[in-house]
C-alpha cells in the first residue's frame, strides 16, 4: 500500500494491552515505517489525546468500562470530525457494531483482528481522497483550485531581515494578484509581525490551538486580523520565556485550513530548529530561505541546508533570498553560490534607513515608499513567485504580468503540482 507523506496516525481505546501488541504486531508487518501507533487506556482521557494528535484513524475496543464504543464514536465525531473512527468488537457482539456504524463510524473489525480485514479497512480511508482532484487546461490533474500554497520564510539567524521580507513580499503579493493573503508568525521567540504592521489585537495563533480540529473560514477569520494593506496576519504572542511547542498535527491542521481560505500564506518562521519549527517545514509547499552577505549567516545557512537535505525535502522545495546583497564589504553573491553550493533565485538590495524607519514606524515600506529600490524588489519577488510557483487559479489564468527584474538570477520551476 502506498502510504505517501507522514506516517499514518493512528489512536486505540482500549484496556487491554494485548490488544494494542496485536494491532502494533500486523501494522509492524504491513506497513514497517509507515504508521504511528498512540495507546489510552480511559475513555475520559482519549478524547484530549484526540485532540492533540489529530490521528487518521481512531480504533475503538467494545471492552470499555463505563461507556460504550458507540457511545466514544459520537463523542469523537463531535470533537475530531476529520478522523475515522472503527470499532472493533466481539463476534457476538454486532449489535454495538450495527450501534456504532449508525453514529458514524467507518467500519468494524471483529476480534481477534485479523491482518487482512485491518489493512483492507485502512486502505478503504486512505483511499479517500483530501482534496478534490480536478483536471488543468491541458488534462494533467491539480489539486483543488480552492488551495493556496504555503510558504515559510526562515533564516539561519536573527537580524538577517526575513520579517521584513515576509512582510513586504506578502503585501506585495497581494497588490500584483488581488487574492488573500495571509501572514502567519511562527517566530514565538522574537515575534515581529505584528510591530511591523502596527498590530495591536489580541488574538494570536495560539487561539486557534483548541478549535484546531474543526478550523472553517469563520473561526479562521474571528482570529486573524485584516491589515490596511489587505493582508491578514495570525500574529504570535509576546516574547516569552516558557513557549508551549505546537505539535505537528496542529501546525499541519492551521497551515491546512488557511490553505483553504487564502491564496497565499507566508509564515515568518523562527530561526530555533525545534519540532514546532520541522513541523512548519513539513507542512508547507515551500520554503524561502533568507540570506545575507556575511560569514555567520553563511555558516549557519549550511547547517539549515543539510537538514533540509537529511529530512529528504527535494532542493526545489527551497528557494534562496539573498537579501541586502549589495551590503558594503558584503560576501559577493557569486561567492556564497559556490561557497554554498546553492542557486540563489533572487536578491533584495540594502537600505537600511529605509528598512529601520519603516519596521520602526510599524508601516511596511512598500505600503509607504511604493517606488524605492526595495519596494520593487519585494514586487520582484513576488512576481517571481506567482509565475514559478503558482497556485491552480493563477496557473489556470491566461498569464501573470511579468516584468524582467534585475534582481531575478534565475529561474527555478518550484512547487508546481
Ligand atoms: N533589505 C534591507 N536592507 C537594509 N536593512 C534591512 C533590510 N531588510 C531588513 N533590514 C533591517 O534588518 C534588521 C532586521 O530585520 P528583521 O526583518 O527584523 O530581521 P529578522 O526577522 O531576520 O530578525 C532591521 O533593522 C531591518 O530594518
Ligand atoms: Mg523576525
């Protein structure tokens, strides 16, 4: 079975831990690799761990004590409706399996499981597809026109410039294609989305944590804050010092549901390589790494590289920003392609007082110097994006505008699907 992208999750309620050795025994065998097998004993506990984990499947033992299978399916329904919940009973017992199918569950396996009937009742649910699939004007099936592509920006360190990137190239984005736009900051540490765009709501992503597994449009847009720009921006808490991690499921579910609504999502990545910040890497389209000229940034460059290259994303998933590239007594461009052995698709020029004045103002430059040299660069970028990275409406659009920039240094066909 071809079990493609993260391993397949999967939840058992259950008391008896011979049940849970049977079912991790047959998916060890079927599917070596390919699964994440989570165990609760109590029903009062699995609905949290539900929550939390966000599994594919929920397996249900009929031995409960205190409540019935059926009973948890409803309850899981309710609370992670994007699971699929199997029951699994004793042959004598098929009256709950008849019970639970009603309120909802996708099937029942009758104990002693055996390997064939689970994995039969797996590739039923993953042969559902997630996405609608359609077919582009020359017939090569896409994904739904309704998903955007997610981007994160991430540098090797602090001070590199990639808010301000993030920033300005999702405005700019917005300007050029007229979509939504949405901004995301995932950099809990040193949070600056929202200085830069003069935030001052309350609401941050973490809100979004306890509604994760029902995320529509409406609670998407009761938490995000419409900019003036015409973006809207998911901005993190303040700087603190004890940060809750947000798991992989999570991260996978926000970055899922805003692909639904908005167009484009650039996500302002924390520069720590911490599970919150892989789990963002994974859950995404693309991934823009932000550089600048000088020695520490390259050294630590070569280190996000390499994981990239170990967690086996293809090189295309990346492309490299090579900001204030005309930074005095800078690394030249041409230098850090060799030294890095990497392409760099794109360069911003350098002006500090413009960037400080503006970051420090709290209004993006490109909103308040539409016409200086950086304005057009995040333009630049932007449209770059939008011809070599396009989402399935733009890619259905006759053609994006282009104007050859003297920034682009090449042209890598990214993120196409
Ligand atoms: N293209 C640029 N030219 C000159 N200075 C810049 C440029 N981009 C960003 N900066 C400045 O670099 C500093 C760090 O920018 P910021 O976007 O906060 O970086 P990061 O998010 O990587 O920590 C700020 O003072 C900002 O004004
Ligand atoms: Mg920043």
């Amino acid at each position: 079975m071809a079990l493609i992208g993260h391993p397949l999750r999967i939840l058992l309620l259950s008391s008896h831990e011979g049940f849970r050795d049977n079912l991790d025994q047959i998916l060890s065998e079927r599917l070596p690799g390919g699964y994440q097998l989570f165990w609760v004993t109590l029903p009062e506990v699995a609905e949290k761990r539900a929550r939390e984990l966000l599994p594919k499947i929920i397996i249900i033992d009929d031995a409960l004590v205190g409540t019935s299978a059926s009973h948890m399916v409803r309850r899981f329904r309710q609370q992670v409706p994007k699971s699929a919940c199997v029951v699994a009973v004793n042959a004598t017992n098929t009256r709950e399996a008849q019970q639970a199918v009603l309120e909802g569950a996708r099937a029942f396996l009758i104990k002693p499981v055996n390997g064939d009937d689970l994995l039969s009742v797996i590739e039923q649910i993953m042969a559902e597809p997630e996405v609608e699939i359609e077919e582009n004007l020359v017939g090569i099936p896409i994904r739904s026109t309704r998903k955007g592509r997610a981007v994160v920006i991430v540098a090797p360190k602090h001070g590199v410039g990639h808010t301000t990137l993030a920033v300005n190239t999702a405005i700019a984005i917005h300007q050029l294609s007229k979509k939504k736009v949405a901004l995301v900051d995932a950099d809990f540490r040193a949070p600056g989305v929202d200085l830069a765009l003069n935030l001052h709501e309350q609401y941050t992503i973490y809100d979004l944590l306890p509604r994760v597994s029902h995320l529509d449009e409406s609670i998407l847009m009761s938490v995000m804050t419409h900019h003036t720009s015409g973006i809207y921006a998911l901005p993190s808490p303040p700087p603190q010092r004890h940060i809750q991690p947000i798991p992989l499921p999570q991260v996978q579910e926000i970055v899922l549901a805003l692909k639904e609504v908005f167009t484009w999502q650039f996500i302002d990545l924390q520069t720590s390589p911490d599970d919150t910040f892989i789990a963002f890497l994974e859950s995404v389209d693309g991934i823009i790494l932000c550089l600048s000229p000088e020695l520490t940034v390259l050294r630590n460059a070569r280190l996000l590289l390499d994981l990239f290259a170990a967690r086996g994303y293809p090189r295309e998933k990346t492309i490299i920003v090579l900001n204030r590239w005309d930074m005095k007594g800078g690394i030249p461009a041409s230098e850090i392609e060799k030294r890095l052995r990497i392409e760099i698709a794109y360069r911003i020029p350098d002006d500090q007082p413009l960037a400080t004045y503006s970051n420090n103002r709290g209004i993006p430059l490109i909103l308040s110097h539409p016409k200086s040299a950086l304005a057009r660069a995040y333009l630049g970028l932007a449209r770059h994006l939008m011809q070599y990275c396009p989402t399935t409406d733009e890619m259905l659009q006759p053609a994006v505008a282009l104007n050859q920039s003297p920034n682009r240094l090449s042209f890598i066909p990214l993120w196409k699907t």
